[in-house]
C-alpha cells in the first residue's frame, strides 16, 4: 500500500472482486459470468470489514456475478444496495474467452502476439480492442463523478477496469507492459480534482492476510 494525504473532491474506491475458480486456474474470463470460489466469498467478508470506517454515498458494481457477490457483501455491511453499471464489466476477450494464456498462444499464436503486445485496436475476432475497452471504462468513472461530486463512493469492478484507471490516474501509456499487481478485494482510491484523476492509495490489502494462501506482497 502507498498512502497519500486525503484531497479533497470526488473520491472512488474501486475494488477488484473476489477470487474465482478462473482467478486459481489463471483462465481468461473477460464477460464469461463466474461466481465467487470460497476464498473469494472469505475476501469480500473481510474487504468490507475494512471499508466499514468509510462512508460511501453509493455503491457501484459491474453486473457480473463475481464483481456483484462482492459487491453485496459491501452493500449489506453498509446496510446500503448495490447499483448496477454495466460499463464497469470487464473487458470482453472474445476467442481468448475461458483460456488461459499458454492455451491462447498454441491455439491462436497471432492472436496472442497482439495480446502480449497490448495492441490497441485488436478485438480478438469477437471481443472488445482496448481502445475502445478504455474508452468505455472512461466514460463510466466520468459519469460516476457527474452524479456524485464531492462524494466518497465504492465501485466492485475487475482487473482490467482497474488497469485502464490506473493508467488514467498515472499518466501511464495503455500500450505499456502491466508493471502493478492488481490483488482480488484489495481496496484501491482515487479522486477527481476537477481537472483530472490522481492516485489516492493502491493495493489495501492488509485485511486478507487470513484468507490468502500466501502473504500480502
């Protein structure tokens, strides 16, 4: 974690869900809808005990079952409902969709070059470019800072959601190799000054030191 002194503005907690079958077996879920495995449930309960200090104005999730199981767990320690934002889903893989990355590269190796490339216009066939993947995400935290300006607010979102506004808060390039960890239930702020997005804190994660199979990093 990398504390930073608290602005002032809009503030986003946004958390990754819990751990999933996939997650273990490192299997590419992109929309593929995959609910919580038992150490992601262990997760959540203990993400929210954590965030029970804050005070959210609202809670936020992406309509997929993982990001929503979360996403309860939250709402129900804050006796608050969870709102629904489909453009916090994660990004759509198309045909890399229920493998993992050894498998992608042996089936599809020209597909997996741009993967690893982090080629910015390429849809995997079926799926979403990460142009247009980032420009979704973007226009969903621009529309969560228009409806609750000045707020604190939580959104249960996924990996890649996470990535591209990470990038966003930072100034780091979408085509850049991934060089940040991004931990299942870790809580991760940003706010918006008025004239762009900052990094607040990354990767809280003290609270899973119970549920995880190896030490926080």
């Amino acid at each position: 974690m990398h504390p930073f002194s608290r602005p002032t503005g809009t503030r986003i907690c946004v958390i990754r869900h819990g751990e999933t079958g996939w997650n273990v077996e490192k299997r590419i879920q992109g929309h593929t809808d995959i609910p919580l495995n038992e150490t992601g449930r262990a997760q959540a309960l203990a993400m929210a005990f954590n965030a029970a200090h804050h005070r959210f104005g609202a809670i936020y999730s992406s309509d997929l079952t993982r990001a929503l199981e979360t996403a309860r767990v939250l709402a129900q320690r804050e006796e608050m409902e969870v709102k629904y934002l489909p453009q916090l889903r994660e990004r759509h893989f198309g045909l890399f969709q229920g493998l993992t990355a050894a498998e992608g590269a042996e089936r599809y190796p020209k597909a997996y070059a741009h993967y690893v490339a982090r080629d910015l216009d390429y849809d995997f066939g079926t799926g979403e470019s990460l142009r247009s993947f980032a420009g979704r995400v973007g226009e969903a935290i621009d529309w969560l800072v228009r409806h609750h300006g000045g707020q604190t607010i939580a959104a249960v979102s996924h990996s890649g959601v996470l990535d591209v506004i990470y990038r966003k808060a930072t100034g780091r390039p979408l085509h850049t190799p991934r060089d940040f960890t991004i931990p299942n239930c870790a809580l991760n702020w940003f706010h918006f000054d008025g004239q762009g997005w900052h990094l607040e804190a990354w990767g809280d994660r003290h609270h899973l030191h119970d549920v995880l199979t190896e030490p926080p990093e």
